[in-house]
C-alpha cells in the first residue's frame, strides 16, 4: 500500500528544489553586477538554500522509510522525530551564524520567527507522541510546507534589496 501523502511529499520535495535553484541563479544574476556580496548576503542565500534542501530531504524521508516496509504510522513517528530535531538544530545554527555575522542582537522579527519555529517543532514532537490526536501525515506534511513557504517568502522580501545591493 501507498504511503498517504506521498505525492504531495514529491511535489514539495520538487519545489524544494526549484526554489534552491532560483536563489543560485538570484546570486548568478547578482554577481554579473559587480557589486560585491556582504557577509549578511552570502548568509541569507546559504539559509535560503540549506532550509530548501532541508526541507526536500524532509519530504523524502517518509516515502524511503515506506519503501522500508516500516508500517505506516511509525513511518510518521519516526518523521515527526527526525524533523524536529533537524528543524530545531537548524534553527539554532541559523540564530548562532546570523549573530556571528551581523555582530549584532536578534531583532525582535527573528526572535518571532524561531518562536514560531520553535512551536512547529514542538507540534512534530506532538504529533510523534499521537498528542492530542493520532499520528497524522497531514500535520506533518503542513509544518513541512511552512518551512519552505517562509524560506520563500522572506526571500521574496528581501529579492528587491538584493538585486540592488542594499540589504
């Protein structure tokens, strides 16, 4: 039988891709310019496509553990586990590298973004444990896609910025 949500995971997983993709051709564009990157530039494209490739690995982890012959509800058990804890090391390298980079406190808009990132990891742990429900691909699936979609947008508010070489 078919894992649930599996293709749903590969459409994300593909995303995740493309989207890696077009922030390297951003950069590609970026640099024929000739204006030279800042240390806060090159973090922020390197986030953008660590969190893209996290994201698609993610994606395609529930449908190899299947291919396993791991039942199905321990295949998200495991998921919601490993996704929590690589989200949440992600998210406190991220915080560790922005600081060594800018030299500076977090601003309170990224304090609010590892909060809520921190809440999302909580949820995958949630939804290991059947808390307050039973195992659910969705919810898996949902925090997932949050990932990229906020990868997305906060690349797109920052793409005018960094095409003009003003961040």
């Amino acid at each position: 039988m078919e894992l649930s949500g599996s293709g749903y995971l590969y459409t994300l997983a593909i995303l995740c891709i493309t989207f890696a993709t077009m922030s390297a051709i951003v950069v590609v564009l970026r640099h024929t310019t000739g204006a030279p990157f800042s240390s806060f530039e090159l973090h922020l494209t390197k986030l953008y496509v660590e969190e893209a490739f996290l994201v698609a690995g993610l994606a395609m982890l529930p449908v190899l553990l299947s291919l396993l012959a791991i039942p199905h509800p321990l295949v998200w058990q495991v998921v919601s586990v490993i996704g929590a804890a690589a989200l949440g090391v992600h998210g406190y390298a991220m915080a560790r590298r922005r600081r060594a980079v800018t030299r500076d406190r977090l601003p309170t808009s990224v304090w609010i973004m590892l909060t809520i990132r921190a809440l999302l990891v909580l949820a995958l742990l949630a939804n290991a444990m059947a808390i307050p429900i039973e195992i659910n691909a969705g919810v898996y699936s949902a925090i997932v896609s949050y990932f990229l979609g906020h990868a997305c947008f906060l690349f797109s508010v920052r793409l005018n910025a960094f095409l003009a070489g003003a961040v």
